[in-house]
C-alpha cells in the first residue's frame, strides 16, 4: 500500500513539473519587402484600431501610424496596417515593432510620451501602459538590412538564356500594338 501511493506521488509530481508551453497568439505579422521595408499585417479577430511604434536599441522611437488627428488607424485582417508599407532606418539597427490594436481609437501622443518614458527600463512591457479601453498588443523583431541594388543589364528570367533565343537589334522586344 506505502509502495502504491509512493508510486503515485511520484507520478504526480513529475506530471505536474513537465513545461507546459503556452500558445502564442500572433495578432500580426511582419512581410519584408526589401531588406528595410515592411507591411505589417493584422491576423484575423483582432480590435479595429491600432497604432504601431518602434523602438531602436540605440533609443530612438518612431511612431509609422501617423494620421492628421494623431490618433489610432482602422486596422482590417489581413490587410497592411495604414495600407501601406513602412522602411526602417538600416542604420538604426534591429528594431522592436510595438503593435496595439484597440477597441476606440487611441491618441497617439499620450502613448509615444508613455513609451520614450518607459522603453530601456528592464521591466518594460506594452502591456503595463495606462490606455483606455480594451487594449491588446503585441510586439515584433525586426532586423533590416541593405539589399544590393539591381545592376542594369543583368539577366532577370533565367530560363531565356537555355531556350537559345536570338536577340534581334531592337533587344528582343515585341512590337508595340497599334
């Protein structure tokens, strides 16, 4: 009987110790454009405002959701937040994407103020600043770099050069429709 409930004890206790990985829920997802330009793109079942922040090691924090009211942007899934796409400075160095996606709109200044005041601080966390509503946030890395620039006259499709296609003086083009 003692072996019994020793044996189950010890079941227990290493049932209990195993690391149970939460999920985590991506609410957006960073596309590379280029080496330094970005979309940011909203998954789906996500609030319909957001504002997005980054924050360089060096410091520097930018605000990309700017609007003429200084406040939050609709943000639709799937679709890149502001519906465009953002680049950032190379020069600045990897950078983290502090996004909040809300349920009104939020003003922008008022959390750029609590984000140049709080980032660096070793317990900083979207989470702790004090903003209206419901809000939830998430937040990216993001590392740009500098793609080589296209050298004109280079070969693009490479599947031409094995069809043994002969160049005619005007370069291989069609002729224009009329």
């Amino acid at each position: 009987m003692g072996r019994t409930i020793c044996a189950m004890l010890l079941i227990i206790s290493i049932s209990a110790c195993a690391e149970k990985k939460v999920p985590v829920m991506r609410r957006a997802e960073i596309r590379k454009l280029q080496g330094d330009v970005i979309e940011i793109v909203p998954t789906a079942g996500q609030f319909p405002y957001c504002l997005v922040f980054t924050t360089a090691s060096n410091g520097v924090t930018r605000q990309l959701t700017i609007t003429p009211w200084n406040k939050s942007v609709r943000c639709e899934s799937g679709v890149p937040i502001g519906k465009t796409s953002y680049r950032i400075p190379v020069e600045e160095g990897p950078v983290k994407v502090h996004i909040f996606f809300s349920d009104q709109p939020l003003d922008a200044t008022w959390v750029a103020i609590q984000i140049a005041d709080s980032v660096g601080t070793p317990d900083f966390k979207p989470m702790n600043l004090r903003l209206p509503g419901r809000v939830a946030s998430q937040t990216l890395d993001f590392a740009p770099s500098v793609e080589p620039a296209p050298t004109v006259g280079t070969l693009v499709d490479g599947d031409r050069d094995s069809r043994n296609h002969q160049i005619d003086a005007d370069g291989g083009r069609t002729k224009p429709a009329l």
